[in-house]
C-alpha cells in the first residue's frame, strides 16, 4: 500500500479532488526547462523544421522523493517532407500526479514558407487523444465510501492544436496553443469534482550570438498564458563551447531556479540535464526536481552537421 502523501502535497490533492459545486479552472500543462530541445511538445509547428529526422526523449522528476509527486514523460518524432516545404511528427507525452495519470497522442503536420533568403515561416496543426486514468485506489482515502472517490475512470478526449515559428539558423519565434478543446477532467456521475482544461498560449523565443569562434551565447524566453493562473515566464541562458559542450541557467519567475548541462556526444546524439530548485514559499516541504533529455538525429552523408543547431 502507498505510503500516506507528505505536506504539502497531501494538501494539494485535497483541493484537487474534494467535491466542488462548480467547475474549477487551473494550469495543468507540465513544465520543462529544456523546452527549447522539447519544443515540438508546445508547438506543432516544430515539426520537420530542423531539416532531419530527429527523435527526442525527456524525463522529469518533480519533487522527488514525495509520494504521488508528478513524473512526465515524452517522446516526440519528426522529419521534414517535400524537399522541407512540408513536416511531420509524432508527439506522446505521459504526464503523472498522485492517482491521476493523462497521456497525449499527437500526429503534427507542418507547412513551412520560405520568407525571405535565410528565414521561414513554419503553420503547423495537430490532433490527437487525451488519455485520461485516475485510480483513487492509490490513495489512502480516510472514508472508503465517498462515492467521490469511487475506484477507477477511464476518459478519452480528442484534442486539436496549432501554432506558428519564424524561424532562421540564428533565432526563433514561436506562437502556440497545442490543446485548443477544452475538456472536463476529474467528473464524477453527478457532474461534481470538475476540473476544466483551459486553453494554454505559448510565445517563445531565442537568439543566438556568437562570442568568439569557439562560444555562443543563446538567451531564450518562454511565455505561458492560461485563464485562471499568473501569467508564466521562463528565463533561460546558455553556453555553447566548441560546439560539443553547453553549460545554462533559467529561471522560473516566481517558482524556481534551475541548472543544465548538455553534450553534443556525437553529431547525431544529443544529452541533456536540468536540475530545478524550487523558490515558493512551501520549498522546504519539497526536494529538488531533474530532467534527463535525449534527442538523436539522423543525417544523410550531404547534410553532416557542421555546426550544431541550438534549438
């Protein structure tokens, strides 16, 4: 039997799945710091714009070492197509919290325009299913029979979104919304206990400077917006050293600080690491939160990588 969940996250999921009269509305997308190696999980428009086929891994562990704390997982494919005036990808995201568990299915088609010489603009749409398991049986429940936690539910949500990236070898730009149909989670029979999924709005963006021959210097931002929650900013800087190494810090406004390293180990394979330290004021209550990404390429002989791509 799982272990009784520690403050404060025993309080959290009181607020979360105690009976409410109406329907609440909260930020529910999870969080990664190495969102500019991810970016395909916000954005459709990702999709084919690194001109190969790239395959990218990502774990993160939030608040390790607390019962029921979110663990999120995603696998994301894609290639470009029509000699890249067209791309195509796969994006599958696992997301766990307490006895909730959502997985994300999504195909993503982009169209990519050419703009200017060195510059294009990339209109991308997906569509998909939102899986959705909640188990109440892995809670230590005080009343077994609160009809409000009664066993296990199965859902499945379609889901559509879309988003736009201008982009070149030396920034980026990028306007989303990967979830565009708002759906209710966590509804019992009587139409109690909602949870509505609001739409999420994402603006990125990146640059890159090149300080000497042998480092670059990226700073990037990410901006999320979502109907009952503050306003979301990502602050991120790396380092890029002899095109092998990348060394970066980020900050999460109001929430928490975060390190990353990176190693380009060959011109196909790509490791990362972040390590999140959390600034709220219930910190002490929590441990750390850590990332492990991994993203593999394949380049065809004409097309060697010459100079790794940042983002």
């Amino acid at each position: 039997m799982m272990k009784k969940l520690h403050i404060p996250y025993q309080l959290v999921l009181v607020l979360i799945f105690v009976a409410f009269s109406k329907s609440t509305n909260a930020q529910q997308d999870p969080n990664f710091t190495q969102y500019m190696y991810n970016t395909m999980t916000i954005n459709p428009a990702y999709a084919g714009t690194r001109d190969v086929w790239s395959t990218g891994m990502l774990y993160r562990s939030q608040w390790t070492g607390i019962d029921g704390a979110p663990m999120t997982g995603t696998f994301s494919t894609h290639s470009p197509l029509a000699d890249s005036k067209m791309g195509l990808g796969l994006n599958i995201v696992h997301d766990a919290i307490g006895p909730a568990e959502n997985t994300f299915m999504n195909v993503n088609y982009s169209y990519i325009l050419q703009v200017s010489r060195f510059t294009k603009l990339s209109m991308g749409l997906s569509g998909g299913l939102h899986f959705e398991n909640i188990n109440f049986n892995r809670l230590n429940i005080f009343d077994p029979t609160d009809p409000n936690f009664d066993n296990v539910r199965n859902r499945i949500f379609p889901q559509v979104g879309a988003g736009l990236q201008l982009y070149n070898d030396r920034y980026f730009v990028g306007l989303s919304a990967p979830f565009v149909l708002r759906s209710t989670q966590f509804e019992d029979g009587g139409g109690n206990g909602r949870i509505r999924e609001e739409i999420h709005y994402y603006l990125t963006a990146g640059y890159v400077f090149d300080l000497n021959p042998d480092l670059q210097f990226k700073p990037s931002i990410l901006t999320r917006a979502v109907r009952g929650a503050p306003l979301r900013v990502d602050l991120s800087a790396n380092f890029l050293m002899y095109e092998k190494f990348t060394l970066g810090a980020a900050y999460r406004w109001d929430a928490a600080i975060s390190a990353m390293v990176g190693i380009q180990a060959t011109d196909a394979l790509l490791i990362g690491f972040a390590y999140d330290y959390d600034t709220v004021e219930f910190a002490e209550f929590q441990n750390a939160s850590f990332e492990v990404f991994l993203r593999y390429e394949l380049f065809k002989k004409y097309k060697k990588m010459y100079t790794p791509r940042f983002f």
